[in-house]
C-alpha cells in the first residue's frame, strides 16, 4: 500500500461559498469531500489540517509550520527514512504565494526523502469550471511518479523548484 500525506493550508482550492452574505472564503478543509470522488486504489491517504488561510495573508510563521509539518511526515532525509511515514506529500496551497512557500520548502529540503508537491486552484472546488479536482489527482498522482524534491503541479505540468512564479495572466505557474 502506498502512503500519501496531504497537508491542508487553506487558499483558493478550499474556499467555499456563503450564501448568507455571497463571500468565498476559507473555513475549514473540504479536501475529504473531495477525496470521496476520487478512486485511489492501493493508496492510503493521511489528512493534516493544518491551517485554513488565504494564501495572501499566510506569515514567515506560518510557512515555518509547514516545513515543521513536512518534517513531521517524513519528508526530510535526516528523518531516517522510515517507510512506515509515507511515500509522498502533497500540500494544498493558495496560487498567489505557492511559490514562496515552495522556494522555503526547497531551502529546508534541498534533498528531500520523497516528492513534496504543492497544489491549489484558480477557482474553488465548489465553482463551476474548477480545476482543483484535477489538480488535486494531478498532485497525488506527481507524489508516485517523481523522484524526491520539492514540485509544483497544476494544469497538466509538474515543475520543480527552485525558481517558479505563478503567471497571473495564463492562470498557471512557469519557470523563471
């Protein structure tokens, strides 16, 4: 069976809609609901919900949680490597500073035990035309068929870091 880690942070892929007053807003993790539509045979999920943020208010402090996370998972090859931690992680991430955090991840793991991927959407799961199912199966996915390092996957693409920004204009990230 093989082991998979999602970390939850919250931005646009988990924002959902108040019909109360029409806002789109974080509030708490919806990647169960999400994970129910998928078919992962042989694959175990573990769920961490860590935080439920926009990505644009996210702090120094917050993205150190992340990596103290990650290490926590066994992402980092100091962690001894044992395969009972898992086999991959996938963090779900607000677009507009994915690359920041990512850029933070690859300096405190610049030789990481397994695949860290982060994932999120340009618009949320609940809204029509949503890409964040496929970029969540995209993720999970990148987190069997990629050697160790620390990867965007959006859209078809898998990139790794260092060195990626999120191209406003086409709606996806790029190489710089």
């Amino acid at each position: 069976m093989r082991r998979v880690t999602i970390i939850t942070t919250g931005g646009t892929i988990e924002k959902t809609y108040d019909d109360r007053t029409g806002s789109l807003a974080n509030r708490a993790s919806i990647l169960p609901r999400m994970l129910r539509r998928l078919r992962l045979e042989g694959t175990s999920v573990s769920l961490v919900e860590l935080m439920s943020k926009d990505s644009l208010v996210m702090t120094d402090q917050d993205r150190a949680r992340i990596v103290e996370t990650v290490r926590a998972c066994g992402g980092d090859s100091t962690s001894g490597g044992d395969d009972q931690l898992t086999g991959g992680i996938v963090i779900t991430h607000g677009t507009d500073t994915l690359c920041v955090t990512g850029e933070c991840l690859h300096r405190a793991f610049p030789s990481p035990r397994v695949p860290i991927v982060l994932t999120g959407a340009m618009r949320p799961y609940e809204m029509v035309r949503s890409d964040a199912l496929q970029n969540l199966t995209e993720a999970l996915f990148a987190t069997a068929t990629l050697p160790p390092g620390v990867y965007a996957v959006a859209h078809g693409s898998a990139l790794r870091f260092p060195g990626l920004a999120k191209d406003r204009e086409r709606g996806t990230f790029v190489r710089t």
